[in-house]
C-alpha cells in the first residue's frame, strides 16, 4: 500500500472552490461548454488531489455528466485549459487518455454482451502486440505478452470475485455484476485515475457494499478516483474529498462535513428560501 491515502494528503487545505491542492493529478482552468446559447459549465479552476478518492456532486442539471465527458474526452469544451499528470490533454480522444492512465466507467454498463468475461478483460489491458495486423500472423511476437495479460485478468477477476463467471457471457451477468466487470476491465490498463459514473446506480444492496469496498481498495492500491454519485450516504462512506456543482460552476469543495453544513450547498439543493417560513396566501395569490 502506497504511504499516505485519504484525507490525510488534504491536512490543511481550504474548504473554498477552487483550492489548490498539494500534489493534483488533473486540473481544470476556465472550462466552458455551451449548448444552444446555454452554458452548462463554468469551472473557473479545479484541482484534483492525487490518491484520494473525490466525489463529484449537485443537483439535478447541475452540469455533473457535461463536466465528466468534457474531463474524459466524451465532449469537447468551448475553451478552457485540463491538465493531467502536468500534461496538456485539450482535445485528446477518451482512447488516447487511457493510454495515458485515465479511464472511465459509465453508469450505463459498457461490457461486451456475446463476448466471455474473460474475453472483455483481456480487452482492456493496453499496449497490446497482437493488435498490430502483421504482428497477429506471427504468434511468437505476442504468446508470452498474452499469456501474462489473462493471468493479470484472472487475478482481477479473483479479486472482485467474478472468477467462477469467467467463461460466461457478459450479458449473462446481473447488472450490479457487469459495475464489478467494468470496474475490473479499467484496471487492466494499469490506471493513474479511474473516473466512475454513478457505480453503485441501480445495484441491488446485497452487492453495494462489494463495490464500496472495491472503491476504497482502489484508493489503497495507489490509484486516484473521481466519481459522480447521488446517494449522500455512499458519498459519506467512501469520499475523501467533495467538489460540489451548481448551474455549471464549482461553488464549494472540502470534506463532507464541512460540505453539509456548508450554507451555498443546501441552498443549491433546497432553494435559496429553504430557512424561511412559507406564505402559502402569498404563494396561491391570496390577499
């Protein structure tokens, strides 16, 4: 296990937008998209902590999704500048990033239904020989490479407990296995920052807590973790870190209690006149 994981690597850091952070893995400055005269981000400036786990959270039409396909190169911002592993990656293709060690779920599965979960594993890992046309005709460039690539799949299976599905179709799989199999499938690219789409969304409890644990042991094994996440409980048990959106712009970050007490994230949530009593004469046009 990597030294210093958790809140720890934040000892000190401001809970204010926009904070910098000692060491961050991504940034994001002047970030802007718009759609049909609509802007749905705004992000002056975000930092995010490396080898933590940050959750991303707000409203509904908040600009959540837009900022994670802008940040994962599903969508292309109007300006603004994203920095990761101190590189520039303005424009870079959601490919080209995982080369580089950034990688998504969805919350919406992605697995390969009438492949094998081994199969969609093997899929994953990067940098592969075989790919190349000529290279494929010639099996000894590639056998020891393949070879090693199903035996880091079948240890990830083994670890997220899928290893009796192994030879099964993915589309067999229930959907709260497929979150496990897509989980998995990510980590076979060796990862810096693994981006994930609401994981626990329509997973029944019997296998919430699975992923939960699986979330943290990411965080554990050295691997930085952003996630979009509605259900408050989960964001209190595995999130180190919160950034929290509002009509497309950061408008608080810290841990999460200083986020639950904090007076511009409950108006965000509950309106601006949540702590005042209601005129209902005045709200049905009474006199």
């Amino acid at each position: 296990m990597p030294g210093d994981t958790g809140t720890g690597l934040l000892g000190g850091v401001a809970a204010e937008p926009g904070v910098p952070k000692p060491d961050p893995i991504l940034t994001v400055d002047g970030m802007r998209k718009s759609f049909g005269g609509i802007l749905a981000v705004d992000v002056h400036h975000l930092a995010v902590q490396r080898g933590i786990i940050t959750a991303l959270i707000g409203p509904n039409g908040a600009g959540k999704t837009t900022f994670f396909n802008l940040l994962t190169g599903f969508d292309d911002e109007d300006k603004g500048t994203t920095t990761f592993n101190g590189d520039n990656i303005d424009g870079k293709s959601p490919h080209a990033l995982a080369r580089r060690g950034m990688v998504r779920t969805f919350q919406l599965t992605k697995s390969l239904t009438k492949l094998s979960v081994i199969d969609n594993m093997k899929l994953g890992a990067r940098g592969q020989r075989g790919e190349s046309l000529w290279r494929s005709l010639l099996a000894p460039l590639w056998n020891d490479q393949e070879r090693q690539i199903e035996e880091q799949a079948d240890d990830l299976l083994a670890r997220f407990k899928l290893d009796h599905m192994r030879q099964e179709y993915a589309g067999t799989l229930s959907g709260g296995q497929r979150k496990l199999l897509e989980m998995a499938r990510a980590l076979m690219s060796r990862p810096d920052l693994i981006m994930l789409d609401e994981p626990m969304a329509g997973v029944n409890p019997a296998l919430t807590q699975s992923l939960l644990e699986h979330v943290k042991d990411l965080r554990d094994h050295g691997i930085s973790v952003v996630f979009v996440e509605h259900d408050m409980d989960v964001v209190r048990d595995i999130s180190d870190w919160v950034v929290v959106m509002a009509e497309g712009a950061v408008i608080a970050e810290g841990p999460h209690d200083s986020i639950t007490a904090n007076a511009s994230v409950i108006d965000a949530y509950l309106g601006t006149h949540h702590d005042a009593p209601l005129d209902f004469d005045t709200k049905l046009g009474g006199s």
